[in-house]
C-alpha cells in the first residue's frame, strides 16, 4: 500500500513537471525560436524586441524563473546588454495564496490542529515572491512571528524551470558566443535548489547570528525550531522599515546605514568565507529609532573555500599595486584558463569596476559622479564586446555569485547616496586576514550550525 501511494506521488509530480515544462517551454522556446532565426538570416540576435518578448513571456509564466531570469540579470556576462535591461525589470511579487490553500499547506507542514500552536495567525499574507510567502503570526507565549510558507509544487517547478534555462543560455551562447554557459546554469541551479530548503535557511541564519555576533549594530531573526519545516520558516519579526526609506535622511545617516551594510557583507567574507548571495534592497531593514540593521533573507547562501577568498584579497592587492603578475596569478587561483595578455586586459576592466571604490583612497560615492543608470553600463559593454572577440570564456563557479553579489551590493550603496572612504572600510575587513585562521574559523561555524563545507 505504502509503496502504491509512493508510486502515486511520484506520478503527480512527474505529472505537475511535464505541465510546467510545456507552459515555460511555450513561452521561452518561442522567444529562443525568434531569436536564432533572426541570427541565421543575418539580423541582431540581440534585438530589444525579443529580450521585450522575453520578459512578457516570464511574466505571464511567474515562478522561479522569474527569480532565475532576476539572478542573470545582476551578471553582467551572463546575458546581452539588452536582455539585462529587460529582466531587470522583471517583479518577483506573485499573487498570495488564499486562505483555504495557506490552512492546507500549514496542515500538511504542522500536521492537524495546528492552528492551536499559534496564538494568532494572519490569514493575509503581507509579501509575496516567487517562492513563497510570509504571514504575520504569534506565538502561544505572545512572540510576534513571521512565517514564510512555501508555495506547492515548488520542487517540480524548479526542475521544469531550470531545464528551460538550459535552452535560454545555449540559444545565448550559439549566438553570443562570449562566454560559456554551463557553469553559470550549474552554479543558478544549485543556488536556487538549496532556496527550497528552509531547514538550510534555518541553519544559515544560525550560522550568521555567529558569523555577524561582534557588529552590535546588526540583528537577525532567530527560529523557532518547532514550528519550521522543510517549507515552513518560521522566525523571529523584526520590526523595521525599508531600506529605501533612508534616501532622504541626511548623509550621515545613510553612511552610518552603508557602513553597517559593508560590514555585514565583507566581514562574513573575509573572516569566514561566507557571502550573503542576495543582498538586495528588499532584503534590508532598518530598526524604528535607531541606525541599526534587520539582515533578512538567508536562502541564497555562498561559501568559498579559504584558498579562494585568499585569492579575491590577493587580487585586490595586486591590483592596489598595479603588479600585472600577481593580477595574473589571482586569475589563475581564481580558476580562469588560458589567459592571454588580451583576455587579462578583459578581466581588468571588470575587476577594477568591481574593486574601484576600494581602490580609491579618498571620500566618495560608489558611482562617483555617475549617472545610477548608466553605472557600470560602460564597462559592461566593453567587456561583453571583448569577450565576444575572444571567448568563449569559462567562467568559474565561484565567480559566478560572487559578483552578481557584489553587484547587488553597489547597487544598495547607489541607492542610498552614500559618501564613504570605501578603501578604509575594505582595509579593516582584511587587516588581519589569514588563511589558515580563516579556515579553521569557517569550519568550526559550519560544523556549529550544521552546514555542509565547502566542496
């Protein structure tokens, strides 16, 4: 009986994929179809309209794709400067589920009666994305709670989604021809995979609430254990207010906020390895009455090997130095192959877009006088022009998110206006840097918190 019903479930799902697999594929596959007929007649295989084409698709199918077309965005290299443009404007907001929906799936993930573990519990839900979404809740001991319940089916949906990225990237990479694809897909899939899992995000939490215990100014919710799932979090609510509501507070305001947000970011990096993966607006919250930070949002985690963040501090240094053969040897640890002196010059502009306000030692803004639209849109461009000259080029892994998060961080500094000596900030994260303390640090927290190391 019992494997009869296992037979049946796996059935369902299989069935639920294949049905996510044709509506994603309509969409996706007709875009893709557009675009390399207009490539092999001759036309811009980088046509505003089929990126425009694109996004209405992803729109009308929501769900993780959605966040996945979100994540290419924020890589510069992942996808033509058109295309860029047009996810970025991509809502990960979805329509909530309703009532009768939320009391099943809280059935299924608490088991009957368990309303009874709550002393209240909002039937609307007060955010929605293409995961899942959050209701307010309180504890029997009168705690107020957040609640973040994942969306049926999510499993399967990921897997059809992610099958259809693997068409989007290789139609890019036929046409592009700048980059190869299929550690970009590797490293998006594996990210998005471990977002379904909260008892991870649980022990993320957990193990930043260690990672970030000597910044006073920065608090994250704790979990309540008994009342999380697999697809139910449940934590602490922490009140806040948008991160956004500081843009016009006086400057040393939102300094106090971006020095917080640097710390918190960089700090986790260099003392353990450890990355924030979706430091994002939204993802930020700063405390009623004081100039203090919420961090929120701990799905989308990135751990690096010691040997790795020696090299990103070593390419900064060389960089800082203007020595092109440590440049070079940072690359090669890095992971990059076959640099010739034109791919390095490539690089270059990247890493000097990436690390420049670091590498500035003066008082200043993130875009330094730049236009927020057309930050970084230079430098993109010449890169993606370069690459299609050179390429294709094999991104690794590691530097997939770590710059889509860096970006994302520059962004919330754009954002805010802040006028900061960046290079100083940097300074104290690495000062005392080591490798070998590093390690040990990092795998004493992730053994602590019942994360896996890193592979």
């Amino acid at each position: 009986m019992a494997n009869s019903e296992s037979k049946d479930a796996e059935g369902n799902r299989m069935a639920r994929r294949v049905r996510r697999y044709a509506k994603v594929g309509a969409g996706v596959g007709s875009v893709a179809t557009r675009m390399a007929g207009a490539y092999l007649l001759g036309q811009s295989g980088k046509d505003e309209k089929h990126a425009t084409q694109l996004r209405i698709a992803l729109e009308g199918i929501k769900g993780p794709l959605v966040k996945v077309a979100q994540m290419l965005a924020t890589i510069p290299e992942a996808l033509p400067d058109e295309f860029t443009t047009e996810m970025a404007k991509l809502q990960s907001n979805a329509p909530p589920m309703g009532w009768p929906f939320v009391r099943r799936r809280m059935n299924v993930e608490l088991g009957p009666g368990w309303q009874t573990k709550f002393r209240s519990f909002d039937r609307e839900a007060i955010a929605a994305a293409s995961l899942g979404q959050v209701h307010r809740a309180t504890s029997v001991d009168d705690e107020a709670l957040a609640c973040k319940l994942q969306y049926p089916d999510m499993e399967s949906a990921v897997e059809a989604d992610l099958t259809q990225l693997k068409v989007m990237l290789s139609v890019y990479r036929r046409i592009d021809g700048g980059v190869e694809t299929d550690l970009i897909a590797e490293e998006v899939g594996a990210r998005l995979r471990e977002e379904l899992d909260y008892e991870l995000e649980a022990r993320h939490m957990a193990l930043f609430r260690t990672v970030c215990a000597p910044l006073d100014d920065v608090f994250i919710p704790q979990v309540y254990g008994a009342l999380t799932t697999k697809r139910l979090l449940t934590m602490e609510w922490l009140e806040g207010v948008h991160v956004l509501t500081m843009a016009e507070a006086p400057l040393e305001h939102r300094n106090k906020i971006v020095r917080t947000i640097f710390r918190a970011w960089w700090m986790p990096f260099s003392h353990y390895g450890i990355i924030h993966g979706d430091p994002h607006l939204g993802n930020y919250a700063v405390r009623p009455g004081v100039l203090a930070l919420n961090l929120l949002d701990f799905g989308c985690i990135r751990t690096f090997p010691a040997a790795f963040v020696e090299s990103v501090i070593e390419l900064y240094r060389a960089l800082h130095e203007k020595d092109r053969d440590r440049i070079v040897a940072a690359y090669e640890s890095w992971g990059f192959e076959n640099l010739s002196g034109e791919l390095i010059d490539v690089l270059n502009i990247w890493a000097e877009f990436i690390y420049g306000p670091m590498l500035d030692d003066r008082v200043r803004s993130v875009a330094d006088g730049i236009k927020p639209g057309e930050y970084g849109r230079q430098q993109i461009t010449q890169i993606q022009q370069k690459l299609q000259e050179l390429g294709p080029v094999r991104l690794p892994r590691e530097f997939v998110f770590l710059e889509r998060a860096a970006i994302g961080l520059g962004a919330v500094f754009l954002h805010l206006g802040a006028e900061l000596n960046f290079h100083d900030l940097f300074q104290e994260t690495i000062t005392d840097f080591d490798v070998a303390r590093l390690h040990g640090r990092q795998t004493k927290a992730l053994e602590d918190a019942g994360v896996p190391l890193p592979g």
